[in-house]
C-alpha cells in the first residue's frame, strides 16, 4: 500500500467532517431564516422585561425537571450495554451515559463527541474504541427509536402539533403517524426471522427487538417529558396547548435539532416551536427558550466537565493474559492448602491474578459489586497484595469490592484495607488426626451410623473420574424436584456431571441401588478435604449421610489429610459474638424464628455430631450501603441470577469451566470396610 493510500483515509474523513459540519450550519441557518419576521421586532430591552418576568420559583422547578431528565438520560448507556454484552458496573455506566450524552447534545456531533467523552470514562473498564463508537451508536439509535415511537403515540392521539408547525391536514398526519406505527411493528416482527446475533464494526451485538423498543420508548418518555416541562414552566401557561401536545412539539424540535448535529439543536429547535405556538410573543418565547437551555443544559455540562477530569485510569499492576491465568490457577491450586479453590472450575467467576504474586482471587460480578469468593487461593503473605490489587480494580471500573464468606485468616488484613468485617455464621473443622467415631463423645454419630448399616447400607469411595455419573444423576434429580427452588451455585457446587467428576464421590446403596452421595474437594497439597454435594433419595434409611460423611473422613485419613471442613451452618454462633451488631441480630433472629422453613437449626446439629472445632465465616465491606450492596450481590449470585454470559474489559478476565478428560490418575472404586465401635 502506498503512502498517498495511507494518508487518503485521515484526508476523507477530515472532508467529511468539514462537509458535515457545514451542512449542519446551512440547515440552521435556513431554520433562522424562515422565521426572521418573528424576530424584525425584538428588541434587547423587550427581551430583558420577558427574562425578568419568569420567576425564581420557575427556574428552580425547571432545574429539578432537568435533574429527572437527565438521570433518566443516562440510562441509555445501560440498555446500550446489554446489547454489546459488555459488563460495566452500573455506577460508570450511568456516569458514561450522563457525560457521553451531554457532551453530545451540547456540542453536536454526537457520535463523535460522544465517543470521545465516552472513551475517557470507560477506559479504565477496558472497552476498546470500536466498542466506544458501537456503544455510541445504540445510544443513538435507542434515543431516536423512542422518540420516534413516542411521537408517533402521540401524533396518533392528536396530530395537530405537527400540522400547525408544517402547515398540514391533521387527517393526513394522523395516518402518516399510524402508518409509522405498522411499520414500527412489521419491523419488530420481521427482525424474529434474523439472527440473535449481528457483527457490527468488527464485534457481535445482540439484535434490536420489541423488548429493547419497549426499554427505549420508556427511556425516552422518562427523559424527554421532564425535559418538555423544564421548558414548559417557563413559558407562559395559559398560551399553551394540552400536555401531550406540548410534548409531542418539543420532540418535533428536538428531533430535528439533534439530526442536524447542531450543538442544542440551536435553529430548527427554535424554528419548530415558533412555528407550532404562533400565540407566545417573540420576546416571551426567546427569553424562555434562552432560561431553559441555561437551566437544562448549563448545570449538567459542568458536572459532565468534572466527571471527564476526575475519570479513572486503569490500574497499572500488570495482571496474567487469559491463558496464561489458567496455567497459574492450577499450578497455584496444586500448591495451596485450600480445598474451596476447586469452586473455580464451576466457569461462574472472574480471576485476579496478579502477573508478580503467587496467589490468586476469584470473585463474581453484580449491583455495582466485585465479590471475592472466600480467601484469596495461594500463600497467606501475599493475600494483603491480592485484595489491595483487586479493590483498585474494582474502583477503576466503577464498582466496590466485597469479600463473601472470608474466614477468620484473612480478617485482620480486610480491617487493615478499611473494611468492615459483618460475621455470617460458623464453619466447621476437623482435625482428621485425632477423629475417632469409638470416642465417648461421638456416640450419636456412632449411633446413626449403626441405624444406617442395619439397615442395609454400603458405602462406596470413587476417585475422581470412576463415579458412576447416572445412577447419581438420578439422585440428584429426586432431591432437586422434592426441594423448594432451584440449586444454588457460586459459593457451593450444584450438580454438574462435568464439574463432580473431577471430584472424590462417596455413594451409599440399598440392596444394589443407590440412594444417596457425597461429593468433596480436596486441596492441591492433599492437606484439606471438603464436602460439597449432599443429595439423597427420598426413602433413604435415617443416618445414611451421616455414614457418608463418617466414611469420607475416613477416606481423608487414610490418604495423608490433615482437616475434614464440613463447610458452613449459616447464621449459626451470630449470639456468641462479643458487640453484636444489627445485622448479627437479624441474622439470629432469622436463625431461630425459620427453622421450619430453612433448617439452619438442623444442618448445624448435624455438622455438630462430628464435633468439629467451629471457625467464622464473614462479609467484608467498605461501609453499610456496599455491605448492603454485597448481600445482594450474593443472593444474585448464589441463585444464578447474574449470569456470567456479559464480556468483562481485558482486566476481568472470566475464569472457563475446565472440559476434557481427567488429569490424575484414576482408581477402581474402595468399597468401605469401616467398624464401628460398640
């Protein structure tokens, strides 16, 4: 390609600009002209009397209709998002909406300007400049598709605005508007028969379709009414038209201001509302149309200017490429000493991971929140490193960070960040040294165990890759449709043959059938096992799991493990706190009020019969709105209601569920041949 080839690009574009920008004078300047006999009169002084004669009272409310406008304004960058799948933490997005759409609408030239201002407010989420100019342009064209709809709803209803301003038969605008309206829905209709998915510019958007035309229209309304009102108010009431016809002229000027591309749309939106409402007096209309664009306009662009100044950069900790995190995540998770590392492999979460530490963090995405699953996986020294880095993060795109479930280790280094620390309720831990089922002090445990083995009971140990997968689905699938709601995730397994293959199972069976499993984790260095999946079939004979568990402890023994973690008994031990807060009191509360319901009672007596030690499990937040913030988050997580389908930045880095065989070695099944005691 040959230089002049090179320099032809930066050359077309500049012309088109220039060919833009001069068009967008024109077509102002022709506006202006066609009302100049309005203005043959106007005088400074007629002008000055019409400004001093609207009251503060009126500008004030003007300024309150501009604050709604706009807040509903940046909501645009929201739906935008949704449809470009890419995650942004709803704080930015409103910030990069408000910004973004200001500067547009002030300066003109909207996708440009607009893009600009977007860019700087997003870079620290990682959002490249062809998502920057797609985003921009759904904003657009989810601005003009409302406004669109809600013209022609309006038109519909009462076409007389639009016949008065172009000088047109009503009839004949009322069916122009209806006719607009069927081929709104024929369009709707007939984009079903498209793919979900378009390339535009290089990158995949899901298609526009009647939800999103809805959320549009409804944006619109909530923008552009407080926006006709701010103007409305400051004009005389007893000379103008209904509400809905006022409305429907004030989109009528702003349309056709912002197709121009003129900064306020200066020109055919003064044309459009001389022309519709011939009643105002030129100096009542000039001095109106000048208080509102200070009002409406004047305030936003300089909190729009602050917020361009004050955007973050990205954090410049260099941080692993996505391949290279999944080579660290597992030589990281074959050294640790955590077993809850392996909850990774459920593809649910995000990874940190830090390009100079040895240690990583998991977290998940949701109502403004990064939520770091547990501790961060990897040697204790470098977790102060770790949740530093990610609460950096975290703020340069817009979000806080929380810890969810952090455990009694890491305590002090959250209170050392500036968090509060909100206990969740207790974990219990066994030491598999000194576990003993003929001890005095487990003779109800011994006891339930019996119960199961009279009854027929025997217990199987697989390793990973030998479990019998659809005789557990079955069981699986009992328990789930005899419980209320669906399974949970995140913090816990669900069940997932790809994801419990790769784990130690323990299955009990009745006269060949089996009835009941359990699946663990076990930690890199072999020192911890965990229980995750409990799941039996109705019918099971009583102290099944309990012998499940009994065995599993002792599977533990026998291959070098140090702990037995018998997981969390949520909101347990929330009494025994020394200054309990609010919240540790509506949790008891809860605790001891819903057993009936949430048998938080009981899965705590049954953990309790092993006598493990118990520990606790905590939320770490920044404050009271962000601890709020973090247990919704989880809830939003935890019950799979925030998906992690939406593309983070080239900073949040989506941990994949691993595929593929197995990489350890696989053993014939050991069937348990454990004594109890008498």
């Amino acid at each position: 390609m040959s230089s002049s080839s090179i320099m032809s690009g930066p050359v077309v574009l500049g012309r088109s600009m220039l060919l833009r920008a001069a068009g967008a004078i024109l077509v102002g300047l022709v506006c202006l002209v066609l009302v100049r006999d309005r203005f043959a009169d106007l005088t400074i002084a007629d002008l000055a009397n019409a400004a001093a004669s609207i009251g503060l009272a009126s500008v004030a409310l003007a300024l309150g209709l501009g604050v709604v406008s706009h807040l509903a304004l940046s909501g645009y960058d929201i739906l935008a998002l949704s449809r470009l799948r890419r995650y942004v933490p709803w704080r930015r997005a409103l910030a990069g909406g408000f910004a973004g759409t200001v500067i547009a609408q002030v300066l003109g030239f909207g996708l440009v300007t607009g893009s600009l201002a977007r860019g700087r407010i997003y870079r620290a989420n990682g959002l490249r400049a062809v998502e920057i100019a797609t985003l921009s342009g759904f904003v657009t064209a989810g601005f003009f598709a409302g406004i669109g709809v809600s013209l022609v709803l309006l038109l519909c209803i009462d076409p007389s605005p639009a016949a008065r301003a172009f000088g047109a038969d009503a009839g004949l605008v009322r069916f122009a508007a209806l006719t607009a309206l069927v081929i709104i829905g024929a369009t709707i209709a007939g984009g079903r028969r498209m793919p979900e998915r378009l390339r535009i510019l290089s990158i995949e958007v899901r298609r526009p379709d009647a939800a999103w035309l809805c959320k549009a229209t409804g944006l619109a309304l909530a923008d552009t009414v407080p926006a006709a009102l701010c103007l409305a108010v400051l004009l005389p009431g007893e000379l103008l038209p209904s509400i809905p016809s006022f409305v429907a002229i004030y989109l009528m000027a702003l349309s056709l201001g912002h197709v121009a591309n003129l900064p306020g749309g200066v020109g055919p939106f003064e044309a459009i509302l001389l022309l519709a409402l011939p009643d105002i007096p030129i100096e009542v209309m000039t001095a109106g149309i000048l208080t509102y664009r200070a009002t409406y306009y004047g305030p936003p662009l300089l909190l729009a200017i602050v917020l361009l100044l004050r955007a973050r950069k990205a954090p410049g900790a260099e941080l692993l490429s996505p391949d290279a995190v999944v080579d660290h995540v597992q030589w990281t998770r074959d050294e640790a000493d955590q077993a809850e590392a392996a909850l990774i492999e459920l593809g649910d979460k995000h990874v940190y991971a830090p390009a100079d530490c040895q240690a990583f963090a998991m977290y998940g995405i949701g109502a403004g929140i990064w939520l770091m699953l547990g501790d961060p996986i990897g040697p204790v020294e470098e977790w102060p490193k770790v949740i530093r880095g990610l609460n950096e993060e975290a703020r340069a795109a817009g979000a806080r960070l929380a810890g969810y479930k952090t455990t009694e280790r890491s305590r002090e280094i959250w209170i050392a960040a500036g968090f509060r620390v909100q206990s969740l309720g207790e974990e219990g831990v066994l030491d598999v040294g000194g576990f003993d089922i003929a001890g005095r002090e487990r003779r109800e445990l011994r006891r339930k165990c019996r119960a199961a083995e009279k009854a027929g009971v025997t217990v199987e140990v697989f390793e990973p890759g030998c479990a019998p997968l659809g005789e557990m689905a079955g069981v699986a699938a009992a328990w789930c449709d005899a419980k209320d709601g669906p399974e949970l995730s995140f913090s816990m397994g669900h069940w997932d043959p790809q994801f419990n293959s790769r784990h130690v199972s323990v299955v009990a069976r009745l006269q060949g059938q089996l009835v009941a499993f359990i699946t663990l984790w076990t930690s890199g260095d072999g020192t911890e096992w965990m229980l995750d999946l409990m799941r039996n079939a109705p019918g099971a004979p009583s102290g099944t799991m309990h012998r499940l568990v009994a065995a599993a402890i002792d599977a533990a023994k026998e291959r070098g493990a140090e702990r037995f973690n018998l997981c969390a008994a949520p909101l347990s031990g929330l009494d025994r706190e020394g200054e309990k807060s609010l919240v540790s009191r509506i949790g008891h509360h809860f605790y001891e009020r819903y057993e009936a319901r949430h048998g938080l009672q009981g899965l705590r007596r049954f953990k309790e019969i092993y006598r493990p030690c118990w520990s606790m499990r905590s939320v770490a937040a920044e404050g009271p709105v962000a601890m709020v913030e973090a247990f919704w988050t989880a809830h939003l997580l935890v019950s799979r209601k925030s998906p992690l389908d939406i593309e983070g930045s080239n900073r949040m880095i989506a941990f994949p569920a691993p595929t593929g065989p197995l990489l350890v070695p696989v053993e014939p099944a050991v069937t348990s041949t454990a004594t109890l005691a008498a």
